[in-house]
C-alpha cells in the first residue's frame, strides 16, 4: 500500500473519532463470536459495492439511491425500481445467500406486514409490535435477477430490532458473507445510537444470529489486514 493510501485511511479513521468523540473500537468473528482486536498498521478500507453485473449479461449494473428510492441501472437505462410504499436507506451488492450469484441487499423500512397465518392461529400477532409508531417496519430485502427478471429473492419478516446500519463481508474466511449490522429499537429516534453490534449468517433459510455485542454504536467500517482477515470498525 502506497504512502497516499494509507493518509487517506488515517485521515478517514481520525475525522469518525473526531466527528463522534469516542474512540474507535476494533473487533474481528473468532470461533466463538466477536472479539476485541488491534489496529493494524497497512490495512485496507472495504467498501461497499455499488457495482456488477446482475443478470450476467456482460453489462454491469449500478444502483442508484436518491431520497429513499432505489433504482438499479444499465446501460442508461432503469432495469428496476423500488415500490412507492418502501423507503430504502441502504443499498449495497452482495452475495449474503451464498449462491455465488450478485444480489442487491436492501435495508427497507415499509408499512408493517402481519404473518398471513396469523389470521388463523389462536395467539397470532406474534410480531405485532415489531414496528414504530407509524406503522413502519424495518426489513433486510434481497433483490437479484432470477428468470428473465428482477424480484425479491428473499425478505424476511419485520424485524424485531430494526437495523440502522449494515455491510457485508467474508468475516470468518469461509468464503461465504456474514450481514454485519447495527440494531436500535422501534420507540428510538432515527438519529439515535444503536444499541447492539450483531453478526448474521445464511442458514439457507433465512438468516442466525451468530455474535452479538451490546453497547452504543454509530456506523460500521470494514477493513482488510494484511492478514487477510476482515475487521469492523464501530465508533
């Protein structure tokens, strides 16, 4: 790593301390959950990818994020749209169902959805409270291009804690993604702190929680030692 590089880094660590006057703290997914690391001198900033090719067409696609609306591109044009009723906050590329095929990850919050069975349980409305006062959920929604066209590939029910913040990477070195993501509460303002650093992983289903940190957190920096290993940044 060049000279240049590294200031940029060092200049992007000091303005997160500056900007949220708590030291960074550094951790990395051992075999029994997160655990406290050392900065490392030549480590490298993994960002999030905006960028690839979807429908495996030779063309690559882009997202585009603007006033809560998603719109992925290529070629000039828009391929696909967001709904009205979703407010998206996060967009990002990755492979978090582990087909190794590219999917957009959304972090969505929209109108609350019951459980369709909860109509016919005898104690439903077991989510009933995952939502704030307005109605909105927060949802991890996965878009890629199956048969000829963009869907959801997977959305999960509302969330218990809904997630302010999330990257994605290869934590553990198995050549598979964890969703790395920082979780508040419904009753929080958006502007407040999360609450809790939690890892997930694919279960082939859905996803598991697999660590989880409790404390009070901001934003999330992934960074590459020269190890290799994929360390996450929390101010």
């Amino acid at each position: 790593m060049n000279q240049k590089s590294l200031m940029i880094i060092f200049i992007t660590l000091a303005m997160l301390m500056q900007v949220t006057l708590v030291p960074l703290r550094v951790f990395d997914q051992g075999p029994n959950g997160l655990r406290p690391a050392s900065m490392p001198i030549g480590n490298k900033i993994v960002p999030a990818i905006q960028e690839a090719d979807l429908d495996g067409n030779g063309i690559q696609e882009t997202l585009a994020l603007t006033h809560g609306l998603l719109t992925i591109n290529s070629g000039g044009k828009t391929v696909w749209q967001s709904q009205s009723d979703w407010q998206i906050y996060q967009a990002a590329i990755t492979d978090l169902n582990h087909d190794r095929h590219p999917e957009v990850a959304l972090l969505v919050w929209r109108p609350f959805r019951a459980w369709p069975v909860d109509q016919w349980l005898p104690h439903g409305g077991r989510i009933a409270d995952f939502q704030n006062a307005e109605g909105q959920s927060c949802q991890i929604i996965l878009i890629g291009w199956k048969i000829n066209g963009y869907r959801e590939l997977w959305a999960g029910s509302a969330m218990a804690e809904p997630i302010k913040f999330f990257a994605a990477a290869d934590l553990d070195g198995d050549n598979n993604q964890e969703l790395v993501a920082l979780e508040g509460r419904y009753s929080d303002p958006r502007s407040a702190p999360a609450r809790t650093l939690k890892v997930w992983e694919w279960n082939g289903f859905g996803f598991t929680v697999v660590s989880t940190l409790d404390g009070e957190f901001n934003t999330i920096t992934l960074v590459r030692a020269n190890n290799k290993r994929i360390l996450i940044l929390v101010p």
